[in-house]
C-alpha cells in the first residue's frame, strides 16, 4: 500500500508493523503543495492494493494521477472540507486519533481475519499515546501567558491546532501576500499585525529563514524563532509523535513558557514501542 502525505507514513507503518508494506511518498520536509510525481511514485500507485492520501487538496499532484486502487483521504473522514480552515489537519492530536480509526477500517480488507486482533490492538496503543499527547499538549500551552497565545507562522498550516487549544492564529505569507511576492504596502502591514499580535517570535517552517521572513522580522522588530515549526508533515527523522511535541515545545519556549521535555520524551518512547 501507498501512504502519500502528512503524517500517513508514519500512521500506517506503525499500525501495520509487518502486516503489510508501506510505501511512502512524500518524505519529511518535502513540501507537499509543489510535489512532482516521479515515475517510481507512479509506478507504486499503481502497484498499489490501497492508497492512504490525506485530502483537503494537500497534494494536488495526486489530482491528476490516475489510480485504480481505493484511494482513501483519511484527513477528510477525520474533520470535513467544510470544517477544516487547512489540510493541515494533523496538528489536532485528537483527530490524528480518528486518523488511526479511519486508517485502520481502510487497512481492514486486506488483512486476513486472523490478523485483525494484532491490528486492534495497536490501534487502541496508538489511540492511547495520542489522547495523553492532547493532554501533555494542553499543560504545555497554559504556561504560555495569555497575550502571547498567538502563532504568526509562514503559510496557513495550524488552524486545527490553533482551534483546539485556543490560539489565534495569523499566517503571514497567506494573509498578506500572494505568490510569495511581498509589496511595500503589504510589507508595512504584516509588520503591524504582527507587532499588535503580542507574539514574541515568528515562526519559519525551514531554517535558515526564507528572505521574505527575514525582512518581515527586520521590519516588524519580532524575532524569528530558533527552531522552526514542521507544519507539512513528520519532521526529517522523527516519528509523529517526536514531530507533534517538538512543535509544541518550540512554541511553548519561544513564547515565553515552559516544555516538560521529559513527558515528552516518555511519550515518544511509547509510541516507539507500539508493535
Ligand atoms: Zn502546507
């Protein structure tokens, strides 16, 4: 099976472990709004049993592919176009949870009958690490003073996150420019909202900085972060789960809270230890 986007990868090699081989397509860090299909891409889906894609047009590439196995957009059965702001919808660690309920009915049909209590089981496993990562996730935030409850990051990607936990959310490059080009009237705006928003940090999804985000910072007064935030998928390297606390421990810190890197750390190792 093919898992193509967001945090599938990871989703469906640790449900599955063995009982089944994952292919996966879009790999950490790569940006999956440009993808480029590649012809070993294409020949997976079409080798393919089940293809796994998130949905909410993330990869708009895997519109004008033609597949002749199921394709199942997991993040749509997790949260409805109409509810969700961005595809991005992983953020939220209680819809990756109907993420693994909905990937878990897909896989079901391959799986001989004999297999489906090993599935269950890491279902329930990995259901149970991501219900303590909404709470750890929740603890960390209320160290974050009120006023500097805000996310100013590049594109429009922590809407789900930014809902669930009661963050306002102000995605520069989305709200005020178009096509990554900046004007000098839009350059002056940002740097407003971004001064009135009471954030202490912009947040860049790569680093070093993009230059359009380095003028913004220069111009605005407000520093760009020291970590970045992976808001198109897994980190490079790192489980969901390592990815998810990272994010919040690098918005946490740079607004002026504090991140138990220890519960962090012991809720890494038990989704590691899922088998
Ligand atoms: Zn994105």
């Amino acid at each position: 099976m093919v898992a193509v986007d967001g945090v599938l990868c990871d989703i469906a090699r640790t449900l599955l472990q063995e009982q089944a081989r994952v292919t996966c397509l879009v790999p950490p860090g790569a940006n999956p709004h440009d993808l480029l299909l590649r012809g070993t891409d294409r020949q997976a889906l079409s080798a393919a049993q089940l293809v796994l894609i998130n949905g909410h047009n993330l990869t708009p590439a895997m519109n004008r592919v033609r597949v002749s196995a199921p394709v199942v957009p997991i993040g749509e059965r997790a949260i409805s176009r109409q509810k969700a702001l961005d595809p991005h919808v992983w953020h939220d660690p209680a819809l990756v949870g109907v993420m693994v309920q909905e990937t878990a009915k897909a896989v079901q049909p391959l799986l001989g009958n004999a297999q489906t209590g090993a599935l269950q089981r890491r279902r329930q496993a990995m259901q149970a690490v991501l219900t303590r990562l909404g709470a750890w996730t929740a603890q960390q935030l209320q160290t974050v003073p009120a006023a500097h409850k805000v996310l100013v990051s590049e594109h429009r990607a922590f809407s789900t996150f930014a809902s669930r936990y009661g963050i306002r959310e102000l995605p520069v490059i989305d709200t005020f420019a178009t096509g990554g080009t900046l004007r000098p009237s839009s350059l002056a705006a940002i740097s407003e909202a971004i001064r009135k928003s009471g954030t202490k940090a912009i947040f860049a999804e790569v680093l070093p900085p993009s230059k359009t985000l380095r003028r913004i910072s220069s111009v605005s007064g407000v520093a760009i972060a020291k970590r970045p935030l992976y808001a198109d998928g897994q980190a490079p390297g790192q489980s969901l789960v390592e990815t998810a606390t990272a994010n919040v421990c690098t918005f946490v810190s740079a607004q002026g809270g504090r991140c138990d890197q220890q519960a962090a750390a012991a809720l890494q190792q038990q989704w590691a230890a899922i088998r």
